[in-house]
C-alpha cells in the first residue's frame, strides 16, 4: 500500500491528490479522501490545508502539446485504438483534478455539504476511470505517456476559477456532456473492431459520466434558482462569455436530458458562441 500524507480536511486532501506528480499517489489520496468525507470523518476546511495549486501535478511524459496537432488515427487498428484510450485516459486524469478543484477551490462558498458529496463522489469515479482505462493501455502493451496530450481541459479550470456558475457550465455541462455525445459511437467502434474488453471499459465511463453531467446540472440550477435567474438563458450567456468555440453538434439529447440538460440550454449555441 502507498504511503499517504496526512490529510487534515477535505480541501486539504482534494488540494494535496491535485498537486501529487505520482498518479498511483493521485488517485488513491483523491478516493481516499472521497472516502472519508462520505464517512464524515473529515471538516470541510482546516487552518492547516495545503495551498490551492495553480496547475495538477503531472509525470514527465506525456509531452503536451496544442490540440490541433494531435494526430488521428483510425480505430481499425490497434495502434489506433491505443491512441484513443490514451486520449480518454488524460481526459479521464483532467477530470479527477478539475472534480477536485471544484471542491477545493469552491470550498467557503454558501453551499450544503450535499454540494460536496456529490463533488467527490465525481472525483472517486474520475479516479477509477483513469486506472481502468491505464490498465487497459498496459494490456495491449502500451503506458500512459507513451504519446503526446493536450493541456487544453485544465485551460477551462483556470478560466472560470473565480466563479462557481462558470465552472459549472463550462466543465460539466459543456466538457463532460461532450463525453455523453461522443462516447456511444466510440462503443459501438470497439465492438466493430473485436476490442470488447476497450468496449467494456467505456461502457463503464458512459454510465458514470451521465451521473457526472447530472451533478453539475443539479447545481447550476440551485445556483440559479438562488440568483433569480432562468437556467438555460444563464447557462448561454456563461458559455458565450468563458468558452471557446462553438457548441459541437450532434448532441446525444437523450442522454442530456435524463442528466438534466434539456436542449433548452445549447441548441441555439451551435452556431451562435464567439469562437
């Protein structure tokens, strides 16, 4: 078992698993806490927290670069496939670290403790996703930084890390509702391929991630409600304001609105946003 620091509240523990450079020491602190904060066995904060962390601790490898110069590979292959799962394994990594950075950075707001349940629970999972998906890579030979990443998802931390109703629209509604729209036809690729156990692996991610879009879409509700202000036009005039780009069609609806993202919210984006 890895050895832990001590972590003196729940912002000190999603604060230290953000900064930890060693993934294996990321995922455990992150569901390690996750677990204690459900046990109640944590504060919320401590006088004695660790600072919050302007950037994730990352590994040397892998190397980052723009996202318009990753290359694309069929899934026909398998060095195909092992470039996606490596793509969906950063995601993954992006994700268990922007779910922290929501709790911790967000930790004096006027929020229930619920907020912060259901927060950490989305890191918990982020975290299991991320060493499924290694795992997978490890099986057909391959290892989390063997290929280049982009840095462009913990670009969307920074942007709106003064802002809770911005981050919440951005990073779950947009980032993570993305997930839910590209993930169906990636299954069903795998499958085509005879790469049932990669399939098998993202089944497990889509299911989870809808509960994730579910949680951001629950909060920037009661944010709104508590401002006066109506969702889908405040969701549409945060996104124009802290999102590059247009909203990518097609939009798996279905799976949106049992998340609580009705098309109310992005169907007039697709064309309209700043880019």
């Amino acid at each position: 078992m890895t050895d832990l620091p001590a972590i003196h509240s729940l912002r000190d523990g999603a604060v230290r698993a953000i900064r930890a450079a060693d993934l294996d020491i990321k995922t455990l602190l992150t569901q390690e806490t996750a677990r204690r904060w459900s046990e109640r066995s944590l504060s919320l904060r401590s006088p004695r927290d660790t600072p919050i962390a302007d950037r994730p601790g990352r590994p040397a490898k892998p190397d980052l670069i723009p996202p318009r110069q990753m290359p694309k590979r069929a899934l026909t292959t398998e060095k195909g496939r092992i470039a996606l799962l490596h793509a969906i394994a950063h995601i993954e990594l992006n994700a268990v670290d922007l779910a922290l950075d929501i709790v911790a950075r967000f930790a004096s707001e006027p929020v229930p403790n619920s907020f912060f349940d259901g927060w950490m629970k989305v890191a918990f999972e982020e975290a299991k996703h991320f060493r499924m998906v290694r795992d997978r890579l490890r099986q057909l030979g391959a290892e989390y930084g063997d290929l280049p990443a982009h840095d462009g998802l913990w670009q969307a931390a920074h942007d709106t890390r003064n802002d809770l109703t911005a981050r919440l629209a951005v990073v779950p509604l947009i980032l993570e509702a993305r997930g839910l729209d590209v993930t169906p036809a990636l299954q069903a690729k795998m499958r085509e391929a005879g790469d049932l156990e990669s399939a098998a692996v993202l089944d497990v991610i889509y299911e989870d991630e809808k509960g994730h879009v579910a949680v951001g879409a629950k909060w920037f509700r009661f944010l709104c409600a508590r401002q006066k202000k109506d969702p889908a036009a405040a969701f549409q005039a945060l996104v124009r304001a802290n999102f590059r780009g247009p909203l990518k069609a097609p939009f798996n609806d279905i799976a949106r609105a049992e998340a609580g993202l009705t098309p109310s919210f992005y169907r007039s984006m697709t064309a309209s946003v700043n880019t």
